[in-house]
C-alpha cells in the first residue's frame, strides 16, 4: 500500500483540541467532523488539503484526548497519511484501529517542507520526496498492527473471532 | 530480569509469567469504561461485530458526564444512544444524571476499580485509577469497542520511569502541585509510551485524593499509565468503597527503570501551568500579574472531597473578585451531598460562587462556563490547549484549588498567602 500527495506541514505538540474541538463533539459523523478538522491550528486547513495529501508534524503528535474523532476527521477531509517525529499513543492505537495510516521518521518530519511531494510505502516504510529529491526511512508496523491494518481495523479483525 | 508494576499486572492478565519492554500481549480486562463522546462511537463500532452481548454486564462502565445534564439536542441523542444500548445490552454500571459523576471521580468511588485490576477506558484520564495500584490506560472507541465484545486488550509492555518521592509538602502543596512540577521537568512527551511508577516514603504523605490527581495527569506526560505502589491508604480506601477481589503487585526488586527521579516533597512550591501546554510550568512566586477573568474549581483532576475543602477553607468570609466568575463542580453526586452537609456550599455562595451539579462541563470547553477570546481562566483541570475551554484565543491556567480559590478573590492568580 503507498500513499502519495503533497505535505501540509505542523510543528511539535498538535493535540487533538486542534484537530478537533471538543464544540463539535456533539457528533460522529466523518463528514462534519472533517469540515472542522484543524481549524483552531490552521484555518486554511480545508482550503488547502486535496485527497492524497499528507499530513506531517513533529513530536509527540496527536497528544491530549482519546477522543477517536480527531483521526476520523484527518482521515475524511482526504489525508491519506500522517508523518511525524512521534505520536501520542492514544492516538497511535486509534488510527491503527480505525485505517489511518501513520508513520513515525524523524529525518521526514524534520526536513519535508510543506507542499513537498511525499510518497510513502507502508510496507518497507521508505519515504520518498519527490520534491527534494530525497529517501528517509521510517519505522514499518510491526507484524501483528499489519494484520490489524490488512484486515481493514481492528472491528474487522475482532470480527474473525465470533 | 525483574519486572516493574505495570509489567506485573500485565503479564500476570495474560496468563505470562514473564514479559519484557516491546512484547505485543494480549490481557484480559477487569472494566471497560466509556463516556457520552466516546460511547456512542464504540456502540456504533460494536454493531458491526455483529454480536448480541457485551463479554460481561459487570466490567463494563458507561458514564455520561461530559455534556451531560445534555446541553443541546445533539448531545441528548448521543446519550440516549448509549442508554439505549446499555439498557439492552444489561450493563449495570450505567449513571443517569442525578446518580452520574465525572467518571475518573466516580468509577473509584463506586468501588468499580481495585488494584491490580487492568481497566481501559474510552477516555484518555483513565489512567487516574493507577493511584490505586491498578494498570489503566486511555484507548479510543475503536479498542472500547472490541473490549466490550472480547473482554480482552492488546497492549505492548512499556518501559517505565520510576519517580521516588521523599519527604513532607508544605501547607499549599497538594497532589496537584507535585504532577504539575514533574510535567515540567520531564515535559508533555516525556513519559511518551512509558509508565510513571510512584514510589517512595513520602507517599504517605500524599492522600488518596493527592494521588488521584496525580495519576489523572500521567498522559499530560505522554505515558501510557501512571501507578502508585499499594499502602494502608491504599487498602483502607479499598475497604471503604469496595468488596471486589484486589491483588497488590509490587516492582521486582531488579525492575528496570529506564530512569530514576527522586522529588523531595518539602521543597516543592505551589506551581501553575500557563498556556498552551501543562508543561509550561513556573512556581507561584513566579506568576507575575495575570488578571483572569474565570475560575473553574472541580473536574476528575480535582473535583474531589478535598479540593472542594481547600476551596472553601480559602473562600470563608471572603468574596470572589468582582471581574470573576467562579464556579465549583464537585465531581460526583456523593462529593456533592458531602460538601452541602459539611457546609461547604454556604461559603461558597457566600463568597458569590457558582455552585453546578456534576459534569465535566468547561473543563472541555463543552457548557457550562465556556470562555470568550482574550478571556482567561485559572482551573484546576488538566489540560491547557489552545481551545481547551473556549474561544481558541481564551487562556486556561491550570492549578490547585487553593490558588484557584486564591486567584478567585484576588482577581489575579495568587496564592492563599497573598489574600
Ligand atoms: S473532567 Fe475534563 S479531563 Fe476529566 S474526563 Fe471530564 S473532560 Fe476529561
């Protein structure tokens, strides 16, 4: 599986109040969540983002609440993956859970610009930008996340236990 | 190689006798628990399983504490969705309004939790239970979900960062004060994935409710859990609220800990985190004049008995600052029938409070005392983000109750010395 679109880029700390306000909480649905993603940080945010784009941040990325929301709107306003230098382990384990792909390589959240031309293969976790001209590598999943992943979340593989 | 609590508890809920630092396992669960916000996604998730019972009516909680009294109609449908499904389902421990709390106050105080249980909760404070020597970790709708059905988590071992406490806080030192510090000093990632393991002889001068609040912020330092090592305060808090099974589990005396901290307790000051993160720490002495606009005194972090004490040791005979709204929210229906017996609700009126029944309400920017841009407010929660509380160009500065309650009649964060 790759992923290829441009970078729209965030610094250290981005927390899930930024990503999505608790004000819009009242509701799960992907699409109205999706249509606040960000705004508190960015709000260009849904201006700029095209389908395929790739999110990167920095440290600790994604930190605060557990709420599911926050990657369930990155994911519906189009971001096929997220780079950063590290995440929150909340938030880790929910976009596994719920399909968002997600990378964790220093070398690529530290020198990608924003609105670089990123490819990303899940598998070898190589990066690519396209823009630059340069190869980071980062950390793939570790075999039983894939199995979560290939079975399309973690409902889907629970699934295969009833 | 010796294993540290967490690796105990862990291992011992999946059935291993040995685990080390990376290992993927699988452990069975003693709670799954879930709010208004997150409920309702899991119940969404847990349909497509495809299954028609939850692993146990018993171990799962769900609690309806954030917008709750519901605050606009959709927040009335998430509720009545997990009602519904709780209902069906036969969970016991669902709260209604007018028996709900904050749920990390709550869960506790029901006796629902135990040391050595290993709780997840859709709900990134539960970590607060590990003041009682239990493994609990916030996860997201998704893992609730699966928890529900299978009564069973992955988690992969975490190394863990020992913190030895020593020696006695001085008057206006609480919990609170102690966590705030040890943010600052290790930062808002520096516990990233790991545990906080809390040890040491000045542990008994820490209440129950100190470690609660400790606990709670454990993820504002990016750790997987925070745990406290089980003592009398410990047992006899048990014994009073609980008569489910506990194990005590203790760190192997050759437990690896990735790093030591020794914190001397008496030399702690009161410490007030600023904007936009709790590690932006600085010491009360070190303030300087900031003017606010709003106190919040309650939350899982410090909506407690205590809190709700020290708040009113401070108001008694004084007023809330003329340009201040503060409003107290005592964390559960018990919390609050005892603060009115005692009195508390008197002094706080006196005082020109606001008195609300329990909800998380501001402390998420959800109702109840939203703030407006260039607003600022001292509250005793436990996160400061952008946005946290309102307008994303308010301030939440987070502290104890005694320098919320300081700052309350001062008008400017302060502490009870200063009044
Ligand atoms: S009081 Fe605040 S931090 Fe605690 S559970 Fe409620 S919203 Fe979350």
């Amino acid at each position: 599986m790759k992923a290829q679109g441009k970078a729209i880029k965030y610094g250290d700390n981005v927390d899930t109040d930024v990503i999505i306000p608790a004000r819009y909480l009242n509701t799960s649905d992907p699409a109205e969540l999706a249509s606040h993603c960000m705004e508190d940080l960015d709000k260009e945010f849904l201006k700029k983002v095209d389908k395929g784009d790739i999110m990167v941040g920095g440290k600790n990325f994604g930190c605060g609440s557990s709420r599911e929301h926050a990657p369930i709107a990155i994911k519906a306003s189009g971001i096929s993956c997220v780079i950063a230098e590290t995440f929150a382990r909340i938030f880790f384990r929910n976009s596994i859970n719920i399909g968002l792909p997600i990378i964790e390589c220093l070398e690529a959240s530290k020198d990608i610009s924003d609105g670089d031309n990123v490819e990303i293969d899940f598998e070898t976790g190589i990066i690519i930008n396209k823009t630059k001209g340069k190869t980071y590598t980062g950390v793939p999943f570790p075999q039983f996340m894939q199995e979560i992943i290939s079975a399309d979340g973690l409902i889907s593989y629970i699934k295969k236990q009833f | 190689m010796g294993m540290t609590m967490t690796q105990k508890i862990l291992a011992d809920h999946a059935g291993l006798d040995q685990v080390v630092p990376g290992q993927l396992i699988k452990a069975k669960l003693d709670m799954v628990l879930g709010n208004d916000i997150t409920a309702p996604v899991a119940v969404k998730e847990f349909r497509k399983i495809g299954i028609n019972n939850v692993f146990d009516i018993n171990k799962i909680a769900i609690v309806p504490d954030h917008f709750t009294p519901n605050k606009d109609i959709k927040s009335a449908e998430q509720a009545k969705l997990i009602k519904e499904f709780a209902r069906e389902m036969g969970i016991v421990n669902y709260f209604e309004v007018g028996r709900v709390g904050v749920e990390h106050a709550l869960l506790p105080e029901k006796g629902l939790v135990v040391p050595g249980d290993v709780v997840i909760g859709a709900d990134s404070h539960t970590c607060t239970y590990g003041a009682l020597g239990a493994f609990s970790t916030g996860i997201g709708s998704t893992d609730m979900a699966a928890g529900m059905a299978t009564g069973e988590a992955w988690f992969k071992i975490p190394e863990a960062i020992k913190f030895v406490l020593r020696g006695k806080p001085g008057k206006w030192v609480s919990g609170k004060d102690v966590i705030l510090h040890i943010i600052g000093l290790i930062g808002v990632d520096g516990a990233l994935y790991k545990s906080m393991e809390f040890v040491g002889d000045g542990l008994h001068n820490l209440s129950m409710d100190d470690r609660f609040s400790m606990a709670n912020m454990a993820i504002e330092a990016g750790a997987k859990n925070g745990i406290f090592e089980v003592d009398d305060k410990t047992l006899e808090y048990v014994r009073e609220h609980s008569t489910k099974e506990y194990k005590v589990y203790k760190a192997d005396s050759d437990a690896v800990y990735v790093k030591t901290y020794e914190i001397d307790l008496s030399e702690l000051k009161p410490t007030v985190a600023f904007p936009h993160l709790p590690e932006n720490t600085r010491t009360i002495d070190k303030v300087g004049n900031v003017k606010i606009d709003q106190v919040i005194i309650g939350s899982c972090t410090n909506g407690r008995i205590e809190d709700m004490r020290v708040a009113a040791e401070i108001l008694k005979g004084r007023k809330v600052h003329e340009d201040v709204r503060c409003i107290v929210i005592p964390a559960t229906q018990k919390i609050w029938k005892q603060s009115m017996e005692e009195g508390l609700f008197d002094i706080f009126v006196d005082a020109g409070a606001a008195v609300s029944t329990p909800t998380c309400g501001p402390c998420l920017g959800g109702h109840m005392g939203i703030l407006a841009k260039g607003e600022r407010a001292v509250a005793t929660t436990n996160r400061n983000f952008v946005g946290r509380m309102g307008d994303p160009e308010s301030e939440v500065y987070l502290a104890s109750p005694a320098i919320a309650a300081a700052s309350a009649v001062a008008g400017r964060i302060a502490s009870p010395e200063e009044i």
